[in-house]
C-alpha cells in the first residue's frame, strides 16, 4: 500500500507497490503533471480532481470581476 502524499489516504500503487500488473494510473490520460518533484503518488481522487481542475478553463477558477 501507499499512502497518497496530497491527502494522506492509503492505495494501492502497483509502480510504487511493486506489482506485475500496471497501475491505475496509467489508464488515466497523461494531461497534466503531478506539481513538484516532491509530489509522490497520488490517490486515485485526488488524482481525478487535480485533472479536472486543471482542465477547468480560466474563467471558471478565476471570474473576472465587474
């Protein structure tokens, strides 16, 4: 098991874990980087939310004032 270095939750990472089959993470498209050298794995959600995030247009995160 690993434990996820964002939230702190435990899963399963077969790169980390050394198991024979691929991780699930590799499943998921290779949009955006994981921040930092440090980072780490991440667990499965906030993997998934880091993603959407990132993949929210600017206007969303930031609304322009009025």
């Amino acid at each position: 098991m690993s434990d996820c270095t964002r939230c702190g939750a435990a899963f399963g990472c077969a790169m980390a874990d050394g198991g024979d089959a691929p991780c699930w993470c590799t499943t998921l498209p290779p949009v955006v980087p994981v921040p930092g050298i440090d980072a780490g794995c991440w667990c499965p959600a906030c993997l998934r939310a880091h993603i959407a995030e990132t993949a929210r247009p600017a206007s969303e995160k930031f609304p322009a004032a009025d």
